[in-house]
C-alpha cells in the first residue's frame, strides 16, 4: 500500500481551515477544533497519501460564504468536502439526525465520482460515528470513532438540572443518540479516547462498554501557537506584524473593563454553554472580596454580536453572565470579552494572563479531555478543574495546577488564592505545565499513534476479530458493476413449485457474477422473502427490493438502506391511512404477516372494480393521505409511501450507485412491476404475465419473453445481449 486513504467526518458544518469560528455557537467548541488538527497532521504522515473532512455544506446569509464551497483544499494531501444534506440553511446538530442518511448517500456519490475508495473512516461525534459507522458497513472498512462527548453524560446532567426525559429527547435527539453511541461501542474497530478515565467513567454508563476497543491517543497543542508566556521577552524572538496586533487587541480588549489592568488575571475560556459552568465562576469570585482584591476575573464565553440575536440557550446564558457581573458589582474587574480569533488571539490570551501571573480555569464537571487545560499549561499558566473526567489525568500528568469540585463556588475560590499568593507555587506549576504538556501531548505524537492503530487493524484483518473483516462490503461491488439485473420473484423468477429455467439462470449470474449485480423485487415482506431464498435454489441476491418498493436490502444478510427508508418516510401517516380505510367498504385488511412498516395490504372483493379504485384515491386525497396504490389481479391491494414502489426503488438504487437506467434491466409479470418495466430500464416481461402488462407491449424498450418463469427472464437477458446493448462484440460487459 502507497498510503492509506482516511476519511474524517464530523457532519454539523460550521468547519472551515482558516480562521475557523470557535466558540461562534455551542456546535463549534473543541470538537472543530481537535478535527482540523488532525486533519492537518495526519497529512503531515508518510504512510497517509490523502485525508478528507467531511462536513456539512451551507448556503445560508447568517453564516459566512466560506462555508458554500464544496471543497477546500488544505494542503497537497488533506481536504474538506462539503455535503448539502437537509436543505442549504445552517441547523445545530442535534436537528440534523433526519437527513444523516441523505448525507450517507451523497457521500457514496462523492466518491464513485472521485473513483477513489477509502481505506479507514473516522466518525467525530455521535452524527459522524452514524455516518461513518454505514460506510464502514458498505465498504467493508476499518471504522474508527472518537465521540468528544456522550449522551448518557449529557442526559444525567440535564435531568439533574430538572428537564424531563421526553424534553430532552426533544430538544436533543437523546434517545437516537445513545442508540448510536451503543452500536459503536459494538460495531467500532477502534474508539479513540484521550484519557483512561474516559473509558472507565464516561463509557462506563453504557451497556457495551465491554465490547468496545479503545485506544488511548490524547489530543495535542500546536507548538507553533501554544508556547511560553517569557518567549516574548527572549532575545532572539521575533513577533509577526499579526502577532503583534493580537496582543494589542487582546490587552485593548480585556483592560478596557478593568480599573487595576496590572492584578493578576483568573481567566476562563469556552464557547457560550451551560456546562462550561461560567457562572459557578462568578459565583465564587464575586463573593469572595480578598480574591476580588488579589486579581481581575476574565471569561470569554465564545463570540457575540447581538445577545438578543442568538440562539434561547446561548441567550439565557449570556444574559445571566451579564446580571451576576452586576449582581455582585463586578464593573472594572470583571472583563467579558465579545469575541476572539482563534488563531491567533486564543493563544495570546493565555500568554497575557500568565504573564500578569493569573491562573486558567476549566469548571466544566465530567469533561471528556479539556484541550483548553493543555493549552494553558503549554503557555504556562496554571490551571484549576474538576477532579473527574480528562482533566484529572491532565493535572495529574503535568502536575501544574489543582483539583477542586467545580459546583462549589468557595473551593474554586480557595484554590485560586492559594495560587496567586503563592509565588514559588505559582512558578513550580507553571515551569511544570510547559514542560509536560510539550512531552505528553502533541499532535505530531498523537498522529504517530494513531497510524500504528490503523495499520496493526490491516495487519489483524486476517484474524477475523476485528468488526470491519466481517462485513460485506458490498458498496464495491454495486459501484464497480456494469449490469443490474432486477427481477420480479413471484410468478416471474418461480410459481409454487415451477421454477422452469431457474437452474440456467443460476449459471448465468454466477458466470457474471464479477460484473453483473442480481437483485429481486418482490411483493413479498422480508421474512417471506428469506424463506424464499432458502425454498429456492436462487443465485445469492445482492439487492432485495422487498414489501412492493417499500424496503431496501444488501445481500443475504438483508442489511437495510437506511437512506431509503428516510426517503419515502415523508409525509408517510400509515396509523391515520389505516383508520381511515377501517370506514371504506369492499376491502379487508390481509393477514399480520402481509403489513409491514411502509406497506399496508388489504383483499378486495370480488365487484372492485376502476370506479371503487378511483373512489378510494378521492377517499384518501380528501383527508390530504398521500399514498401510492397499487392493485395486483384485482384480488390484492397494497398502500405505499407515495414516494415508494419497486420502480421508484429502481431508480433510487440507479441515482445512488451511479448505475445509468439504460445499464439496468428489470423483469416482472404483473400490475405491482409496471412502473419498474417502463421508464429507461430495459424490461423484461415473462410470458406468463398478468392481463394488465398487456398494454406494455407498445413500449419499444419492453422486451416480451416468449417463456415463462425463469427460462423468460433469460430469454430477455439474452435478447439484449445479442442486440449489443449490453455487451461488447467479444462477449465481455461493456463499461459504465
């Protein structure tokens, strides 16, 4: 191998290369962060040959137009790719869950149009682990998986704070996220985390934790920006003009508020969210008139223009920031800063609280890591945080400030005085942060670990204990076929116990089976439908369209295409259809085993004939259910999502796998497989068809078999062989 091909994904948007937003709202805190850095340095590797990011792409007036680009090239070897998925307007994250299988399927696109399959993907998040997690399942790939934050964390918090379970699913999508957190414990070659403690603590609430493999890799600081408060003092050091303006704009902006600018500065950082806990904060310098004496208080809660403009949460919380400066009448030592360039003026921030001998404090409780605590030791400035989560092996390791209980306004209180008034102690953590965190936590380390990770998993493969060997891989295989053959089962592939032609058919699909891809399309739910394939000597599909269009399937493992379900969901009211139909006569509900999700199946009697079918279509529109009606033999009844039906799931399987409509060809012997013979495929009707395909015959594209059963569909594969639409003169598939 040349070098490996990585994929990162961390779907929400807002992510740009340069000067990216921080702390612009809740969705942009660490997580963009930490992505872009590794991103940059694992291009930086030898054994990488091409990284990409893949994001949200928005077209939206609120936020910036650098985030229209479809991609953007970071350097020679990394990029970020841009996916439209739920529209072009910015969402937060949590509103995103419904179009992440949309943003599945525009990836695959993305990459049969780059012709370049990737070797690993990288889920960020619970939305990036989903996304990666279903291309791991396609493509038969190593999935990786950092999850920054979880929802048990998350949702422990929140109802400690009084919401109700069913608000925070609301609000939070909890319920489908945690579901996803705990199939990537099980399906997840490798969970990266940044501390021990966040495998036994936060992933220790989760069900599978048992199952997951974790690798402890923690993030970095980029050198380059995070350094030495006394750097700028040394002789040889020699700002830049943007460096230069950084600290003139960061001192401008912070001593503005203060009336002694020259006390030592407390500082805290974070973008605009409750649990950054900026207000336990306040609370303990404001009632504590010796700190207030001894040192100015800084936060910086992200960027604002307009409180009254911002999201409810961020408002509120902004809002209340504000109050308690006045509550506790903090005016000329309290600085609340509007925003900050991440780039260049975050670390200057840093820099110029240690130089006024302040202290950094991250009051977040149950932090996954605190890159924030890293940052500050690599600029010397010592720290105060929770005893829990990643800053306890922080502090731990760098051995550079204290744990205290960050719910307690006078144990944080207490630690910051114990600090500032003590010089020897001040200099011990300070000296000690630089030095630690420039041993244990840079990225050029973490990218070193990380590709050992990722190679001992391709060194492993053979041994069958890793999820990824064990998968299908099936996406290959459907983007690199130069035929689909789709098929009707019922009637036109076998009948009862004919099956005429069907050992011959077997033969020529599994003599193609290199170029061609068979699938059958059938009325029939997917529990029938297994039964079928054991019944049935029937070449192993690799598609299975199944309940008449409704459900879509991967091979023999019926592994389901999650973005088609999304896609005909719409406007689907299948319990209201029901109750409606209970009041319409002539028809009957068939057995439980004919309904599934997306297909409700009635008989119909005898005298139902076109004036019933089009009372019924008024019947539904005038109560505004959109459905899709189809009518078999006059004898059976099927309701479908408007936007299903095997023809529809023909095409949707044409526009995901890139297959043109013309390289398809479908077979079928009934009403329930007209829509999937007309249109640009090449259809195939076998000679036993159903009266009501009689009028396809004027269709040129439609070819009439004079066998039935197997032995037709044959005939018609061999009929559009033989005209040389399909096939090259020596025989061979001709290419896409």
């Amino acid at each position: 191998m040349n070098g490996y091909y990585i994929q990162l994904f961390s779907p929400h948007g807002l992510i740009r290369f340069p000067n990216p937003e921080i702390g612009r709202d809740k969705d942009t805190g660490g997580q963009v962060k930490y992505v872009l850095e590794l991103l940059e340095n694992l291009s930086k590797h030898p054994n990488v040959r091409k990284v990409d990011l893949f994001t949200r792409r928005i077209i939206d007036k609120r936020v910036s137009s650098s985030y229209e680009k479809e991609i953007e090239t970071v350097n020679e070897k990394a990029r970020i790719v841009r996916m439209i998925c739920g529209g072009n307007a910015y969402r937060q994250k949590e509103s995103l869950w419904d179009y992440l299988d949309e943003f599945i399927d525009k990836t695959i696109r993305f990459i049969e149009h780059e012709d370049d399959f990737p070797d690993v993907v990288h889920g960020h998040y619970a939305d990036g682990n989903y996304v990666a997690g279903q291309l791991s399942e396609v493509f038969g790939i190593p999935f990786l998986s950092t999850a920054h934050s979880l929802g048990r964390n998350k949702l422990n918090i929140l109802l400690q704070q009084g919401l109700s379970p069913e608000k925070i699913d609301e609000k939070f999508n909890m319920n489908k996220r945690i579901a996803v957190e705990e199939h990537m414990l099980q399906s997840a070659d490798a969970i990266i985390v940044s501390t021990k403690q966040e495998t036994e603590t936060q992933y220790g609430l989760y069900n599978h934790k048992k199952t997951g493999r974790f690798e402890v890799i923690p993030p970095g600081v980029n050198a380059d920006n995070f350094y030495p408060f006394y750097r700028f003092d040394m002789p040889s050091f020699k700002m830049t003009i943007e460096q230069e303006q950084a600290v003139y704009r960061i001192n401008s902006e912070i001593e503005r508020f203060l009336f002694n600018p020259t006390k030592p500065l407390i500082l805290s950082i974070g973008r605009a969210d409750k649990r950054k806990n900026f207000e336990t904060i306040i609370q303990a310098y404001g009632q504590d008139k010796e700190l207030q004496a001894l040192a100015n208080l800084a936060i910086f809660p992200g960027v604002r223009k307009d409180i009254s403009q911002m999201q409810p949460d961020e408002q509120e919380l902004l809002t209340n920031l504000l109050l308690m400066l006045d509550k506790y009448d903090l005016y000329g030592k309290m600085a609340i800063p509007k925003k900050n360039d991440p780039r260049l003026e975050i670390p200057e921030i840093y820099r110029v609280a240690a130089r006024k001998k302040g202290v950094f404090v991250n009051a977040t409780p149950g932090e996954n890591f605190g890159l924030t605590l890293v940052e500050a030791a690599a600029c010397g400035l010592p720290v105060v945080a929770s005893p829990t989560g990643g800053p306890k092996e922080i502090i731990e390791d760098c051995k550079n400030g204290l744990l205290v209980d960050v719910d307690d306004p006078v144990a944080i209180a207490t630690a910051l005085k114990k600090i500032i008034s003590d010089q020897p102690l001040w200099d011990k953590y300070s000296a000690n942060g630089i030095k630690f965190s420039n041993q244990l936590y840079s990225w050029s380390a973490h990218a070193e670990k990380y590709m050992e990770v990722v190679h001992s998993l391709f060194e492993r493969k053979d041994t069958g204990t890793l999820a990824f060997s064990q998968k299908t891989a099936y996406g290959k295989k459907l983007m690199q076929a130069k035929l689909f053959i789709i098929s009707d089962l019922d009637g036109t592939l076998v009948e009862g116990k004919k099956s005429d032609g069907l050992k011959e058919f077997k033969q020529w699909i599994v003599a193609h089976k290199d170029n061609v891809v068979f699938g059958i399309a059938s009325g029939r739910n997917k529990e029938i439908t297994q039964k079928a394939l054991a019944d049935y000597d029937l070449p192993t599909p690799d598609i299975l369209i199944c309940s008449a269009g409704s459900e879509i399937y991967y091979t023999d493992k019926f592994i389901p295409d999650n973005g088609w379900v999304s896609h005909i969901d719409f406007q689907w009211q299948r319990e209201e259809i029901q109750n409606a139909l209970s009041k319409f006569p002539g028809i009957r509900l068939q057995e439980a085993s004919a309904q599934w999700p997306f297909k409700l199946s009635y008989f119909v009697d005898d005298n139902f004939n076109a004036d019933t079918l089009a009372k019924l279509n008024k019947f539904l529109e005038d109560r505004k259910l959109r459905v899709k009606i189809l009518l078999t033999e006059n004898r059976f009844l099927d309701l479908l999502p408007f936007r299903a039906s095997k023809g529809s799931a023909v095409r949707y399987l044409s526009y995901k796998w890139e297959m043109p409509m013309e390289r398809i060809l479908t077979a079928g012997n009934s009403g329930n497989d007209i829509d999937m013979l007309k249109g640009k495929a090449k259809g195939i009707v076998v000679a036993n068809y159903s009266p009501e395909l009689e009028e396809l015959r004027k269709n040129k594209g439609i070819h009439f078999a004079k066998s039935s059963l197997a032995k037709g569909v044959l005939e018609g594969i061999n009929y559009y062989v033989s005209e040389g639409a399909i096939f090259s003169g020596d025989g061979e598939l001709k290419g896409k």
